[in-house]
C-alpha cells in the first residue's frame, strides 16, 4: 500500500520534470499578453507544482524516507517513528 | 552625487549592516562548532529558503543569467525552472529530509561525517571532503576574482584588483568569523528580500519606459538579430543540452557544500515542508523578471561591451542613476553572501573531516570550545588560501571553478544510492566517486575524452557512469566488516 504510494508520487514527480519544459511548444513563438506562450506555461506550471508538493508535504511527508507506522507529525521534534517501526519498515527503500 | 560614489557609499553601507548584523548573531551564538556551522540546526522557513537561495543564485540571477538571455533569448528561464524549481525542489525532500534526520540524529555537520559513518571509514570521509573542496576551492578564487574586478571596473582601476579583492578578502573573514551560520543566514534574508524586490521594480519601471510588456516584446520580434528568441529551442538550446544542463546542475547544486549544509540547518519539519512548497514559486518570482529584462535589452538595442553585464546598462538607459547603483550595489553585496556561505562551508569540510581526523590519528583529543577556535582558524586559512591563488590567475583553476556544478553532480548519484539501496557496499561508493570524478576530471582537460556524447555534456555522461560503477562494484563485493547499513535503514527513525 504505502509502497504503490512511493510509486505513485514517483510518477508524479516525473510527470511535472517531463513537461517543466513545455516539449509540444517546440519552436512556438506566438505571444499571448506580451510574453511567449511557452513563458506563460512555466509560470502556470510551476504554480502547479507548488501545489502539489504543498500537497505532498500536507499528505505523504515522509513517504519513502521515515520507517513504516511513523506519522507524519509536523511538530518539528524528533519527527521519526516509534521504535516498533524497524521490523516492518521497507521505508528508504525506493530506487 | 556621482554614479560610482554613490554605489560605492551603498556598497560600504551593505558591509556596515552585515557587520552589525553579524555582531547580533554572535552575541546569540554558543561557543560550539555545531553553532558555527549549523546554527544550532535551528533556521526558519524564510530564513532557510532565502540563505539557500541567496548562497545559490544571487550573483547570478543579476548578472550572467541575463547576459545569456541577451545573448542567446530567455529558454534560460525553463532551465532555471526545470533545475531549480523541480530537480532541486525534489532533491530538497529526497536528499534533504533524510540528511537533516539523520543529522538530528547522530549529530553530523558535514556530508562526509554522514557517509564516513554509515561505510565506517575515515577514508570515505576525506574522499568526500577533498572531492568536495577541489570543486569549491576554485569556485571561491572566482567570486574573490569577479568581485574584484568588479570593484576596479567600477572605481575606474582606483581601487586595483589586488587590493579591492584583498579588501573583500579581509572583510568576508571577519564577518564570517564572527557571524557563523546565524548571521550569515540573515544578512542573505535581507538580502534576498532586496532582490527579489528590487528586480521587480526594476523591470516594472523598464516596461512603464518602454510603454509594457507587449511593446518590448514586438521591438525583440521585429528586431532581424532577436526575432529567433521567442520561438521555443535553437541552435544554442537544443534539447540535450537543456536536459544536460538542467539535470547535472540541479544534481550539482544539492551537493554544493553550502547548500548540502542547509539541510542539517533546518530547525523543524515544518520549515523543510513549507520552504519546499514554496521553492517554485520563488523560481518564477525572481527568474522571470531578471531573464525577461535581459532578453528585452537586446530587442531594445541596448549595447553591451564585450565583458560587460547587461543588468546595469539596461537600468542605466530606463532608470534613474541612484537606482541603477542600488541593484548593482546590491549585485555585488549578493557575490559576497555567496562567498561567506562558500568560505564556511569549506571550513567545515576540512576541520571537521580532514583536519581533526587528522590530529585523531596523531592521538590528541579536540574538546568542543576547542574545536569552534580550530573552525574560525579553518575560515582564515581557506579564504586566505583562495585571495593569494587568485592573485596567480592560475587558468586550470578557473576552469574547474567554472565546471563546479557538473563536478559536483558526480557526487550525487552515490550519495544518493548510499541514502537508499541496502546492497551499497564501501568498495562500491568509492569506486562510484572515483571513477565518475576522474572521468568528468579528464573529459574537461584532455581532448581524447569528448565533453559532449550525441548533443549530451560529459557530466550528465559522468553521472550515468557513476551509477553503473556504483552498482556493479556494490554488487560484486560485500559490505566490509565496519559498516554501519542499519544507521540509515533498519535503526533509522528509532529514537
């Protein structure tokens, strides 16, 4: 479960470093508003992607890195888990 | 008042302000190494996004960012935005959260400690230390050298280069000194605030003069020598290089000694989370104006000698004097911050993991106010080592201080691989760092090793070498007898 997670965020990352360059607008120039469209696409695309790692930060902070059963509290303090968590934890295992 | 008295008079009152900013910082300080370093692993969400920023991009976002947008058009932008806003965003959490537990952890300052620990070896350590400081060595010697020469251009050679770069020199070792982490991390607060506000009324008042966005940008379509820059991609921004840029320097950033450092420096979760969040965002606030007035310059015909910045001269023509020397005041403010950070940083790296090993093999023992007195020395050392250098223009130095991004990209991948596979073994990482430095090393000064592959640089090329090497050496051995593999997997997280 929390493993198709990682991977799950994975791709998410992938998708928004594959078109942080807007590919399909290869040799577009056209203008919209006084700036090349493929300039108005990163601004758009990098608001995006604040959002979702806000959202990451929000919901799977510690996915991948924090042993399995820690939550993910954000009180600063030692933020890891409890001791139980090293048997099941498959936590810093992703490529 | 003159143009050059007027930015000198800024100049000096940015120094004054660091001072007492960094008198501030000292008075707060306990007399510990972690203090110096590290801040007492205690920064805040602004003050950890704007010293990484400002250690990062300051001069650059001023000055050769817009050059290259007035010389080749604005893809830079996308880049930035790639490397910056998504590579590096992603290191930020992937790299960054797990050092920055670690360090809470086992207390490590430097990434050496870190890997030198877990692979149970003082030989790792200094690997990555030495590694670490032949990059940053000679990327220090090029901030002493462009501020500088800065200074002599802009006194008209009143102030020659020796002494303008000994003067900066001097004041940086005092500052750092004295100011340590905390310090320098609020001078770079108020200094990112400042260019992040200056940049966009600079470019706000460009446009009011040029009648807006859309009339600069049909004076940049119209122009025969621009009207190829709006059209996404060229012959200058073919998409291997872009990709290749974008990716090894991204990499190359996250292992930049002091901007790896700023991940043990964050003082909660929360602040890693929200600067995280935010680090997009600011990409797009500070890019977009300062590459867009670069680009505009050249659609406006503003001249740029040869070796001369556009940033100025663009502010020069639309703006007034006294504002024009604000930002290049604050230009040059920025290069500083960015040594200071650098200059700590590298201190760190060889006290910590070169020299007190070191004085451990020789059998003495170094207490705590002992070792803070040993760091402040280390700062001396090192920026003076880098002046006196600079004075001999050594050309191989200047070479690799301006690959240092794609040679600290080769770091990356086994320390990555370190932080996340469980069959990594000692012999593997090492053979991983060396082979990929020694590969990127020799493809920068011998021409039998080619430093593109099909459009692709030779550091992206290295990193993949790096992998493999990694890999296939981690595989064929098995972990020596002193390893430590649970400190960052099964122990991990356990209090």
């Amino acid at each position: 479960m929390r493993r198709n997670e990682v991977w799950g965020w994975l791709v998410v990352g992938l998708v928004l470093a594959g078109l942080a360059i807007p590919w399909f607008l290869w040799g577009s120039a056209t203008v919209v508003a006084g700036l090349p469209v493929w300039l108005w696409w990163y601004v758009g695309w990098m608001g995006l992607a604040s959002l979702v790692f806000w959202l990451f930060a929000q919901r799977a902070w510690g996915i991948g890195i924090e042993s399995a059963g820690s939550d993910g509290d954000s009180s600063g303090s030692r933020g890891v888990g409890p001791e139980s968590a090293h048997e099941t934890g498959p936590g810093g295992d992703t490529p | 008042m003159s143009a050059v008295t007027l930015q000198l008079s800024i100049i000096v009152g940015y120094l004054l302000i660091a001072l007492a900013v960094g008198l501030v910082a000292y008075r707060l300080t306990d007399r510990t190494a972690e203090d110096f370093y590290l801040a007492s692993r205690t920064l805040g969400t602004v003050v950890l996004l704007f010293t990484t920023f400002a250690t990062l991009l300051s001069a650059f976002t001023f000055f050769a960012g817009p050059n290259i947008a007035y010389a080749q058009g604005p893809e830079w932008i996308l880049v930035m935005g790639l490397m910056d806003g998504i590579i590096f965003a992603v290191l930020w959490y992937v790299i960054g959260y797990k050092q920055w537990l670690l360090g809470r952890q086992y207390g490590y300052v430097t990434l050496g400690e870190m890997l030198g620990d877990r692979f149970g070896s003082w030989w790792l350590r200094g690997l990555v230390a030495v590694v670490s400081l032949l990059w940053l060595f000679p990327y220090v010697m090029l901030q002493q050298v462009g501020a500088g020469t800065a200074l002599e251009a802009l006194t008209e050679g009143a102030v020659p280069y020796a002494a303008g770069a000994g003067l900066i020199t001097a004041f940086m070792i005092l500052y750092v000194v004295v100011a340590g982490m905390r310090g320098i991390a609020w001078t770079d607060t108020l200094q990112g605030a400042f260019m992040l506000v200056t940049t966009w009324v600079a470019v706000l008042w460009v446009l009011a003069a040029v009648g807006g966005p859309s009339a600069a940008t049909e004076a940049l379509a119209s122009n025969p020598d621009t009207g190829g820059f709006l059209s996404l991609g060229g012959d200058y921004y073919t998409v291997q290089w872009m990709l290749s840029t974008a990716i090894t320097i991204g990499f190359g950033v996250a292992m930049f000694p002091q901007v790896n450092q700023r991940f043990f420096a964050a003082g909660s979760k929360t602040v890693l989370k929200r600067s995280f969040a935010l680090w997009p965002l600011l990409c797009v606030l500070l890019f977009v104006p300062s590459f867009m007035l670069g680009a505009w310059a050249a659609g406006l015909e503003v001249a740029v000698p040869e070796g001369a910045n556009v940033l100025p001269l663009i502010l020069a023509e639309y703006t007034p004097t006294w504002f024009a020397a604000l930002v290049i005041a604050g230009a040059m403010a920025a290069m500083m911050s960015s040594s200071d950070s650098m200059l700590l940083s590298g201190s760190s790296y060889f006290t910590r993991d070169l020299f007190r090993p070191l004085l451990g093999v020789l059998g003495m023992v170094v207490s705590e106010r002992r070792e803070d007195l040993i760091a402040r020395v280390g700062v001396v050392l090192f920026a003076t080592a880098a002046f006196v250098v600079s004075l001999f223009q050594p050309a191989t130095l200047f070479e690799i201080g301006n690959a240092a991004f794609s040679g600290f990209a080769q770091l990356a991948v086994p320390v990555l691989l370190a932080l996340y596979w469980r069959r990594i073994t000692r012999a593997g990482i090492t053979a991983g760092i060396l082979v990929s430095q020694a590969f990127y090393i020799l493809s920068l000064f011998l021409t039998i090793v080619p430093d593109t592959y099909a459009g692709w640089s030779a550091g992206l090329v290295g990193m993949g070498l790096g992998l493999v090497v990694t890999v296939a050496v981690s595989l064929a051995t098995s972990p020596a007898a002193a390893e430590r593999r649970a400190i960052y997997f099964d122990r991990f997280g356990a209090d």
